[in-house]
C-alpha cells in the first residue's frame, strides 16, 4: 500500500526538509520512498509544497500528489489564498494537520475542510524549546551592528600620534589634476600596474562567480540556509590564518612570491565550487575548504601587495593613489556581476562559475611576469 503525503508552507519553514526527515525515516525503516519539493522562483516566505510517498512496493508514479491521504499545513494563512492549492483533492478520508493556536473545530468551520482535522500550536512549541527568536534574522543583522560599534572603539582606542600633512607644493589645483596624477602614480609604476591589473582581473572574474554562487548552492546544491550559513562562515578562519601567515610567508619567500602565492591559493578555492560533487556533506566539504583557501589567500594577497603599494608611493601621493587604485580594480565588480548574471542565464550555474575561477587564475599572471615576482623586500618610495 502507497501512502500519499503532501506539506504546505512557506519557504524558510522548512516544508522541504520535513517531507525529506519523513521519507528519510520511513526509509531506514525499510519503506521504498519518494520525496520531491515544489518551488518556482523561491524566497523567503514564498507559498512551498512538497511531496512524500511511502510505498511497501517499488513507486512507479511520480509528480503531483492530486490525492493526499495526509496534508501537513504549517502556515494557517495559506488557507485563504486559492493559489496555494491546500485543500486541493482533500475529501473526507483525507488526515489534514495544521500549524495553528486556532481549535480544530473553528478551522474546520471557518475553511470548510471536509478531511479530518487537527491542530496544533508547533510555532509556541518550537519557540519555547528554542528561545523567542534566538536565531532570527534580525538579531543576526543586530549583532553584525554591535560589531561596527566594537570596529569604531577599536579605532578611538588607537592612541599612536598621526603627524599633520605636509603642506602640498604648488601645482595645478583641481579634483581632475588629482586624478591624472593618481593614475599615473600606478600606470608609469612597473610595480603598481600589474598589481592593479591582477587586482581588477581577478574581481572582474571573481564578481562573474559571485552574482551566481548563492542561487547554485541553494538552486542545485539544494544546501538549506543553516548549511549554507556554515559554508560562508568558513572565510573566516581562513582570513585570520592569511592574516597570520601574510608577512611570514613574505620574509620567507619574498614579498613578491607572497603576492603570487595568496593570489593562486584564493583562486584554487574559487575552483572548488564548480567541482562540488558527490553527497551533500561532500559538497559542503568541498565549498567550506574553498572559503577557507579564499579567505586566507586573498587576505595573503592583500596584506602584502596594500602594504607593497603604501611602502613604494610618497607620502604626498597616498591618497590619490590609492582613490585611483580603489577606482581602477573595484570598478571591475559591477561588470563582472552583469556578465555572471548573463551567463547564468546563457550557459548554467557550474559552467558559469567555471569561467569565474578560471578568469581569476589566469588573472595572477599580471604579478607574475613582471617585476613584482623577483621582488624580495619593500623598496623604497619611488617618485612617479
């Protein structure tokens, strides 16, 4: 006998993760099981089904479930909009379970439902195991607040005294003389300009990958938001080993390899997401090890080619230099979110961000094949 099971939600409720706890149950209990969400262009808080069937039998059937024996509802309001097809092919014989403080008698009269109804209040139940919204969205945006508070007291705490600027010498005044001289400080610098050329490369290339990495993991990966937010997490360590690791690696092999060698291991992990495969903890693996490649090579990269580019430039030209290096590769980022979100479209996810890492691989070979890869210590300040 086939037993028909359908859950109704809203996405973020875990509607599909339900259905798949179920079948996973059944199954470990020796059921043939088959278990399929439904979605189109999903958000939080979107109208979600998904479908369970568990059979003693091999199940031959597939798709809609018209007939449910069981309809698990865990979002009452879904009720009053005929869109989202709850009731639909219920009948009398049909077990309906509703998410609800609502008494089973007053959902059944106010909705009409002719299956047999009950009701229970999961949300009060899962708020008082859990804690009144521990781990809602908001609280996450809060803490992310506190710790803009924390970066500025850190800041105010630094008590290092600054000595005043230099009073500029007399020359052309005007915001287009400033930039004129800022790009020629990296254009006529055998030193800055393969840094801004690998620099702009790399997130034109990576910013193609970016604009299409979270629909592939949430899209073809299927990774639910707790997953996914472990996967983003591991940038982290990566990063503060990158940040310990950064002037080591340069005293060792020289600032220039430093350079070099954070540049390429950041872009092997942006190689690891395009090649996830296998189980789902395998994917995860495999997209967590790349945020910790990415987070501790580019932090590498960037430690060590900023402070190339603040030991080489004068102090008089710091800031135009940096505005116009700070135009010149993250001006990159925008087009390569166009052109990701083109080729998504054009070509698929995986292939999509194939072309992201490989971009921002071949990106390293500006630093490479210049004079930034033989260069062992920080010269000193060269006037442009």
């Amino acid at each position: 006998m086939t037993r028909h099971l359908r859950f109704h939600g809203r996405g973020g409720e875990g509607v599909k993760l339900s259905s798949r706890i179920v079948s996973r149950a059944a199954f470990l209990s020796g059921c043939t099981v088959q278990d399929s969400p439904l979605y189109g262009a999903e958000r939080r808080g979107a109208p979600v089904v998904a479908f369970t069937r568990l059979s003693d039998r091999p199940i031959l059937e597939r798709g809609y479930i018209d007939a449910p024996d069981l309809v698990v509802v865990m979002d009452l309001s879904l009720l009053s909009h005929p869109e989202a097809a709850v009731l639909d092919g219920v009948d009398a014989s049909t077990d309906v379970v509703i998410n609800t403080a609502m008494s089973s008698e007053a959902v059944c009269t106010q909705f009409d439902i002719p299956g047999i109804v009950a009701s229970y209040d999961l949300s009060a139940l899962a708020l008082e195991w859990l804690g009144h919204h521990l781990l809602s969205a908001p609280v996450a945006v809060l803490l992310d607040s506190i710790s803009y508070v924390a970066s500025v007291i850190s800041l105010l705490l630094i008590k290092a005294p600054e000595p005043a600027p230099e009073p500029r010498a007399a020359r052309a005044s005007g915001v287009w003389s400033d930039i004129r001289e800022g790009l020629w400080t990296i254009l006529g610098n055998p030193l800055l300009r393969p840094i801004a050329a690998t620099t702009g490369t790399g997130n034109l290339f990576a910013s193609i990958g970016g604009a299409v990495g979270l629909l592939y993991a949430v899209n073809e990966l299927h990774f639910e938001p707790w997953l996914l937010g472990l996967v983003f997490a591991a940038g982290g360590p990566g990063a503060l080993a990158g940040a310990l690791l950064a002037s080591r690696l340069a005293r060792r092999a020289g600032t220039g390899r430093a350079i070099v060698a954070g540049q390429l291991v950041a872009t092997c992990g942006l190689w690891l997401t395009p090649l996830a495969a296998g189980p789902l903890w395998a994917e995860a693996l495999m997209l967590g090890a790349g945020g910790l490649l990415i987070g501790a090579g580019f932090t590498t990269y960037n430690i060590n080619q900023v402070s190339l580019r603040q030991a080489i430039v004068p102090l008089r030209l710091q800031g135009r230099m940096n505005a116009s290096m700070r135009f010149l590769v993250w001006g990159t980022m925008p087009i390569g979110a166009l052109l990701g979100g083109a080729l998504g479209a054009a070509i698929g996810l995986r292939p999509t961000l194939a072309v992201g890492a490989s971009g921002a691989m071949l990106a390293v070979l500006w630093v490479a094949l210049s004079p930034v890869w033989t260069l062992r210590e920080v010269p000193a300040p060269i006037e442009p």
